[in-house]
C-alpha cells in the first residue's frame, strides 16, 4: 500500500492519516496570496495605462485581453512541461516570467511594447497555475485534499479584494508604479516557493523515470473528470467572465446604479465566496466531492437566472450572494476531485492544462456570448445561458463517481480514486472496471496512479 507523501507509515487511503495539512501547503498559500493582491494592483492601472499612448479604447481593452488569450493558447504548452520537468521548477519559472513582464511593463515606452510585455506575462500565468494545481495535489493527503484547495481559493480571493485597493492608491502616485509593486510582489513569491521548497521530498518526484503518465485522453473516459472540465468552465464563465462584464452594465442598464453600487455587488460576491470556501472544503473532505459540488452548481444557476429576473435592488444584491455561495461551495470539491483522478504520483500535465483551460475557455467566451445575448435580447436571457450552462455542469455531476478516498470505496480494497474505474493504469488502455479482483484494481496503487 503506498504512503501518503511524506508521512511515512500512514496510508494514502487511510481516512483517519494526518488531520493536519503539510508546511509546504502553506508556503504555496502565501505565494498565491502574494500573486493574487499582485495582478489586483495593476487592476486599476492597466487600462488606463495602455490609453496613455494615445491609441483607442478598444486597443487599450485588448492588452487585458491579450493576457487571457495567450493564458488559454500556452496551456496545452505548460501542460507538456509540468509533465518533462515537474511542477516546481515549472511554477518558479512561471512566476520569474510573470515578473519579468510586468516589471518590463512598467518601462514600456509604447504601445505595442506593453502589448509584448502583458502577452509575455500570460505564458507565465498559466505556467505556474497549471504547476501549482499539481503541486497541491502531490502535497495534500488525499483526505485533506478539499481545506488545501478552501485554503489556496481563499488565499487568490482575499489578495484579489485587497489588491485593487492597494492599486488606487499606486495609481494617483504614477500609472508605473502599480506595474513594479507587482513585479516585487512576484520576486518575493518565487524566492518565497523556491527557499521553502528547495529541499522538500513532498514537493519532488519520486523515482522519476518510473513515474506513470496519464493522459488527457484517459482522464476524459473519467466521468468524474468530465464533471470537473464543465463545472471549471461554468467558474470562469460565471465568476471569471459574467460576473466582471455583465453585472456592472446590467447595475448601470436595468438598476439604474452607479459604479459604486457595482462594487457594492462585486464585493458581496466576493465576501459570500470566501465565507463558505474552508467550510465547503472540510465538507468534501468528510463527506464527499460531490455534495458541495452540486450544492454550488445549482445555486450558480438560481443566482445566476435569478440575477436577470429582478429589477429589485435588495433582490439583486440577494441573488449575488447566493451565486457568490455557489461558487465557494464548487471549488474545492471540483479541485480535490481533480486531485483523486490523477493522484499524487502520476504525471499529468495535460489533464492539470485542460482542466485550466477549461475556466479560461468560460472567462474568454462567457463575456461575448454574454453581451452579445444582451444586446440582441435582453440581461434576462443572457443570465438565463448562463443558468443553462450551470445546470449541465449539474446534470454531469450528477452522472459523476464519487472519488473521496474513504467513500469511494467501501468494501475496504482502497479507494482506487477512480482513474483505474476508466482509464486503467495510467499511460495504458482502460483493461477494467476497476472493482475488486479485477486487473485493473489489481495494478492501480491506493492515489489512482499506476501500483508500485
């Protein structure tokens, strides 16, 4: 029976292992908290930034957009490298290139010049996003794989509120200055990773060559997995993409609000989402991944629909924390769900990358298809798609196997995590069902990997 990581003697189904998350969780929390109130300080700047060369609001809208789009086109790309070269050296280059970028940016003397910088940055971002789900992964026991991804979500979500505070404030100063603040902020982040990590057997792979490989392909035969990909693009749609263009124009359009009350909403959501994301990440942990993620998916959609029904002020606000609720309550059960899948030993750059791009996918798309319902209907059925695209993530959830290591398997021959239920061993056809006795379960180790 394998080991949980770095615990020796205690077995990585065992529910009753450690009852507290490993130093080097914590470690990545604070780099995501550094990163996160980082990106939020150029926030406010960015596009005022790019306008300052004299060109268009579409041109300076497009370096923001620059930098989601090349995110999306270099996954595939991070995904190969997390799986040649490892999850650490892969998330401190990401990081270095990140601040690199931006500190590049805050020198930029024209307009195309930002452009490079920013785009730059997004192969960066996604670099040491996809690295970072899968150090999480191999770091966190699997029965405390939910509070790792409560606690790395809350970290990303507090530093974002905080961030665009602290870059007002840079602002009135110079339209520079947020740009090195951040590139500080990301030095600090990856001396911070590289320092506390340096030497730690969690964070390194053992026996590298022997590793075993699970494909994007494999994952896909998952249903588990195929839940995941459409729930993440539900997130980015809703909470990336929606939430940041539509509600201010339909507060503005429909409420007859200022910007201040669409703060106002943006902040409750925020707020809303963070009250649940450690309560909703211990729950999965005791009772599964798949009650709070569908708890989260359907209050996406109700808020989401509801959101587009009223003309309420106090309603409106209502349906904002509700969908803000949902959202806390998905992601750590979607993420540790992910975590059971591939398992803490496998690599699996192009799952890690597609389950990312599938958020990336929502925030670039949600928006336009968003705004253009909008505008040739009406909000009511922009946010009714968006309530339609929560309840198929829904729909396949509820199709999905339960991966929670100690209810996944009840009969007691291990969890098997479920990738064996599909795939097989990793890197192999799928050769079974998985169940007990069966060649599948039979080479399949306790964390869904290939047995030892």
């Amino acid at each position: 029976m394998s080991d949980t990581a770095g615990e020796p003697g205690i077995a990585a189904d065992d529910p009753s292992g450690p009852a507290r998350l490993p130093r080097e969780v914590y470690v990545l929390v604070g780099a995501s908290f550094l990163i996160a109130i980082g990106y939020g300080i150029i926030g406010p700047a960015l596009p005022n930034f790019a306008h300052s060369f004299d060109v268009g609001l579409t041109a300076a809208s497009f370096v923001v957009s620059a930098f989601a789009l090349v995110r999306l086109l270099f996954a595939p790309v991070s995904g190969r490298l997390v799986t040649r070269f490892g999850e650490r050296p892969t998330y401190l280059w990401g990081v270095s290139i990140v601040a690199a970028s931006t500190i590049l940016c805050a020198f930029a003397a024209e307009y195309w010049q930002l452009l490079l910088f920013r785009a730059i940055g997004g192969v960066g971002s996604t670099m040491f996003t996809v690295s970072a789900i899968g150090l999480l992964i191999r770091i966190s026991p699997p029965q405390l794989r939910g509070r790792a991804s409560g606690l790395w979500g809350t970290s990303f979500l507090l530093g974002g509120v905080a961030g665009p505070v602290l870059g007002s404030g840079l602002v009135a100063v110079s339209l520079r200055a947020p740009f090195l603040v951040y590139g500080v902020a990301l030095v600090a982040a990856t001396v911070l990773v590289y320092w506390q990590l340096r030497r730690s057997d969690l964070a390194s792979r053992a026996d590298e060559d022997e590793a075993p490989t699970m494909t994007f392909r494999e994952a896909l035969r998952h249903p588990t997995y195929r839940a995941a990909l459409t729930s993440n693009l539900t997130n980015g749609w809703v909470v990336l993409g929606v939430r940041m263009s539509l509600i201010p124009l339909f507060v503005e359009a429909v409420l007859d609000k200022d910007e201040t009350f669409a703060g106002l909403a943006l902040a409750l959501f925020a707020g809303a989402n963070a009250l649940v994301l450690l309560g909703s990440g211990r729950f999965a942990d005791t009772h599964g991944r798949k009650p709070p993620a569908l708890a989260g998916l359907a209050l996406l959609a109700v808020g989401a629909v509801s959101l587009g029904l009223t003309d309420n002020t106090w309603l409106f606000l209502a349906a904002t924390v509700v969908t803000g609720i949902g959202s806390g309550c998905l992601n750590p059960s979607q993420n540790a769900a992910l975590a059971d899948v591939l398992g803490a030993k496998a690599r699996g750059g192009s799952v890690l990358a597609g389950f990312q791009m599938a958020a990336d996918v929502g925030a670039v798309v949600g928006p336009l298809a968003a705004g253009a319902i909008a505008e040739q209907w009406s909000f009511t059925a922009a946010f009714a798609v968006t309530g339609v695209i929560a309840a198929g993530g829904f729909v396949l959830w509820l199709l999905a196997r339960e991966t929670l290591p100690s209810k996944a398997d009840p009969a007691g021959t291990g969890p098997a995590e479920n990738a064996a239920d599909e795939a097989g061993p990793a890197g192999s056809p799928a050769t079974g069902t998985g169940s007990a006795g069966s060649p599948a379960a039979a080479t399949r180790s306790a964390d869904g990997t290939a047995g030892d």
